[in-house]
C-alpha cells in the first residue's frame, strides 16, 4: 500500500495508462513502495519526474515474426523489445521465447532489469525483448528459422554499444548462437551485440553457470550477514530445472548444500539424496528431456505431477529458479511451516506480493531477484568487456570477478536498507540502491 500521494498519483497513472498489464504494474508497485522514504527525502524527484520518467519505456518495439515450419506451412509469432532505461549504459536484458511472452511481461521484465543493472555496478542499462514463440517440441531447423526471422526485424534496433540482448526463458546457446550468425550476415560486423554466445565466437567463460553461481554467492552473503550462517549442510528446494536451477545446484553441492529438488511446468523431482548434476544435464541440456525423465532414471528420486508442491518439501532455504508468481502464499505458509530460514530469487519475480509479505512478517530473509540473479547480467557485462578488449580471461578469472560484483550487490542493498530505516530488509534495499545510482544518472543528463 502506498501512503505517498505523489507516488499514488504516479501508480495511479500507471494503472490506467498500462491497464491489464498485470505483471509490470505488479513489479512498479512494490518498486514504488520501497522507494517512499526517498522520495520524501529529495523533493528534487518529484519536481524533476523522474518516477513518471522511470516507469515510461523509452521504446516499445513489437514486430511481426514469420517463419516456415518443418511441413512448408508458414507461422507467425509476435516479436518484442523493450528499450527501458539508457541513463547508465546501453540497454541490456535477456531475450524470452515462451508462449505466455506479452507486453506485460516484457515490460515488468524491463523494467526489473533497469535496477538490477544498476546494482551489478557495471554501465548497463535496461532493456528486455522475446516472443510468444515455444521452441519446445521444434526442430533446430525450425528454431533456426524462427530466429533469424527474430534477427531480421531487430538487428535495425540493437548494436554492441546500444542495446545487447541476451538469453532468458528458452533463449539458451543454441538460439544465441543463431541470432548472433544472423546479425553478423546482415550487419556485415563481428561485434559483441549478444552475450551468452558460444565459446569459439566471443562468448565468456562462466557466463552459463553464472546466474546460478551468483544467486548462491549472494545467498551466502545474506545468510552470513543477518544471520551468521552459511550455506553448508542446509537442505535447498529449488524449483526449475533450465539454466538458472542447474547451475545454482551444482554451486549448492560445491558449497556442501543439498539440493533436494527440481521442477519444470509438468512436475517436480524430490532427490533426498541431492541432485545428481551430471544426470540433470544430460536431460535437460543434452536430451532436452523433462524432470519426470530425471525422477525416472535416478535411483530413490519421487515424482510429483503438480510443480507447485515442490514448495511443500521441507527445507531450510527455498530458491525458485523458474518463472515469475510461482511461489503464492500457500507456498509460503508450507515454507514457513517447514521452517525456512531464506528465500532467494534465482527467478524474476517467482515469489508473488503476498507471499513476500507473509515470508518477510516471519523473519524469513529474502532475496529479492534484481539483486539475488544479478550475476547473469553481471557476467553478460564482463563478456562485453572481453568482447570489447578482443581478449577473454580464465574460468577462474570471470568467477572470481562475479564472486566480487554479489558480494557488493548484496552489500549496497544491505547498507541502503540501513540507511533508509528498514535494517535486514534486502528486498527494500535492493529497490534503493537500484534506483539512487539511476535516478542520479537521471537527473544530471537533462529533461531526457
Ligand atoms: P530456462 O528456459 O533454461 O528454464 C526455465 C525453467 O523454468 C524450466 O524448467 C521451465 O520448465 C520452467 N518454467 C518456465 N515457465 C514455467 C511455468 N509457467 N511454470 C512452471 N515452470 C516453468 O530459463 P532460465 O533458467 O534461463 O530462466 C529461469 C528464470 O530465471 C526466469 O525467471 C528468468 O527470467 C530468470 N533469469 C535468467 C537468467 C539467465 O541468465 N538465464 C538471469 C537472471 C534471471 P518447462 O520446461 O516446463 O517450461
Ligand atoms: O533476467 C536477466 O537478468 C537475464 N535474463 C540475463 C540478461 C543478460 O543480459 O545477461
């Protein structure tokens, strides 16, 4: 609830300016509300709009893409991208193909990514894009058609020092690697205009275990600081089974956790004996296989059919690592009721607003997502600077660098809470510290 009038008059705005997009109205809402007592603070904000300027896309691209299917039929799909903020750097975000892809959800995604670009430190702003395409179940020659047709409409917008897509939700290697192929032959150019691309062409090491990395490091920065613990010996849910589950598993045994869990739209595997990493890869990255294929072929692992029970398995800390509003309240109440000590978001957005509420009204610590999966963007923005250097570091070089940036994520997010009053609130404080760093590049660059 927010009690500021002006930020009431903005949401207000908001609401019947986007109406109906119900997942970007839900992401400026709670960012508004952490964002009261700054606001009241420095009335420069108000005077100077920058919040009205904020919340307002600098561009919405959205773009017919069609391809032709492995039967000759011809498809269409719809592509977007959303160019949010360039106050701190060239836009930057992942690139989504899912069929639930619509304004909304680019646009709560967009906006997300403008602070959470913010908080990695790096000259990056935001920006977002996709389509409601469903590379599921398609063959790679239908994935590679679908892309350079993707590639075709928005090579005109992007460039490596104006805007750099990326991966996100079925946007992986293979599709980076298509799109990045595509660019190259229209441009004429080899440049560093997508990250997340292979290893022969440019692509950082480190960049594909780094979100998953990086939400355990920042995890382990929480847990030490507000409670003096550490991940070890504690047992993990992760919900999920793509980029961001698997690598947060394997980092979760490295640091002596069990992950007991993974899950897709189907179903989740209940692994009491801790996820084996090699099997889960040779489904998920190899065989582009499901959970139920995983829960069927490792000794002693469970199956259940509805992936929203995975948060009823007891544990000690939760990080869903799937899709936004995953985690609702009855999750929460099974979490709390088993005795979570942390949630972190290895996902944009999976815990809904009432959850986050009932988990933050029990003491559970919270790791909000723009700050909790940071190292994903984080690292996108060290392989634009190897690209940019012609040069690459080490495996351990780029791992150390992330391990670095979530230390000083989770550090500004923690000292930004303090500072505002709310000590121990990350979620706040990340929200803060996003936008202080914007908000300044903002109101020095001119009615823009
Ligand atoms: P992947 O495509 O690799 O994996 C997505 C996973 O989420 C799959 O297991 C998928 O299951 C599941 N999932 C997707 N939609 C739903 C749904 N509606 N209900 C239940 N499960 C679902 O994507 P990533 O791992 O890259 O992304 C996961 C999350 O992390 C997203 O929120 C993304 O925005 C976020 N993220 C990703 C980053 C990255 O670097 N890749 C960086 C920061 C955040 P199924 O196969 O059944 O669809
Ligand atoms: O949500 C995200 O931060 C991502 N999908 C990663 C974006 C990127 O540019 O690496």
């Amino acid at each position: 609830m927010l009690k500021n009038t002006y930020l009431q008059e903005v949401y207000g705005e908001a609401s019947r300016r986007s109406a109906g997009e119900k997942e970007f109205l839900q992401a400026v809402l709670e960012v508004l509300e952490s964002l009261e007592p700054v606001i009241e603070r420095d009335p420069s904000y108000e005077k100077l709009g920058i919040i009205e300027r904020l919340i307002e896309p600098e561009r919405f691209i959205q773009f017919r893409v069609p391809w032709v299917d492995d039967s000759g039929k011809v498809r269409v799909n719809r592509g977007y991208r959303v160019q949010f903020n360039s106050a701190i750097g060239p836009y930057k975000g992942g690139l989504r193909f899912h069929p639930s892809v619509n304004a909304s959800i680019i646009k709560f995604l967009g906006f997300e990514q403008t602070f959470k670009n913010s908080l990695t430190t790096l000259p990056m702003g935001g920006g977002k894009g996709g389509a409601d395409f469903d590379p599921k179940g398609k063959s790679d020659g239908e994935v590679m058609r679908f892309c350079q047709s993707f590639m075709s409409e928005i090579f005109r917008h992007i460039g490596p020092d104006t805007d750099v897509p990326a991966g996100d939700i079925g946007v992986g290697g293979r599709e980076v690697g298509f799109m990045f192929g595509q660019y190259k032959r229209l441009k004429n150019e080899f440049t560093g205009v997508l990250t997340g691309k292979g290893l022969s062409f440019g692509g950082s090491l480190a960049r594909t275990e780094a979100t998953g990395y990086g939400a355990c490091y920042f995890t382990e920065e929480m847990l030490s600081h507000l409670k003096g613990e550490s991940l070890k010996g504690k047992r993990v849910v992760i919900s999920g089974s793509g980029n961001v589950a698997t690598y947060c598993a394997e980092k979760l045994l490295q640091l002596g956790a069990l992950p007991v869990t993974v899950s897709d739209s189907s179903g989740y595997a209940y692994d009491e004996k801790g996820i084996d990493i090699a099997l889960l890869k040779q489904i998920k990255e190899v065989e582009r296989g499901r959970v139920s294929d995983y829960a069927a072929r490792r000794p002693g692992a469970k199956y259940g059919e509805n992936c929203r029970e995975v948060f009823t398995v007891p544990c000690d800390v939760a990080m869903p690592c799937a899709t936004q509003n995953e985690l609702d309240e009855t999750s929460a109440e099974a979490l709390i009721k088993n005795g979570v000590i942390a949630v972190s978001e290895g996902a944009n957005m999976p815990c809904t607003p009432g959850a986050v509420e009932k988990l933050l009204a029990a003491g559970v610590l919270f790791g909000p997502a723009k700050a909790a999966n940071a190292g994903g963007v984080a690292t996108s923005g060290l392989e634009m600077s190897q690209n940019s250097q012609r040069y690459s570091w080490s495996f351990e070089e780029v791992d150390s660098k992330l391990h670095d940036i979530m230390k000083k994520v989770y550090r500004s997010a923690a000292e930004a809470a303090e500072e505002y009053g709310m000590a121990g609130n990350i979620l706040a404080g990340a929200n803060i510290a996003g936008f202080l760093k914007v908000g300044a590049a903002m109101k020095a660059q001119g009615i823009v």
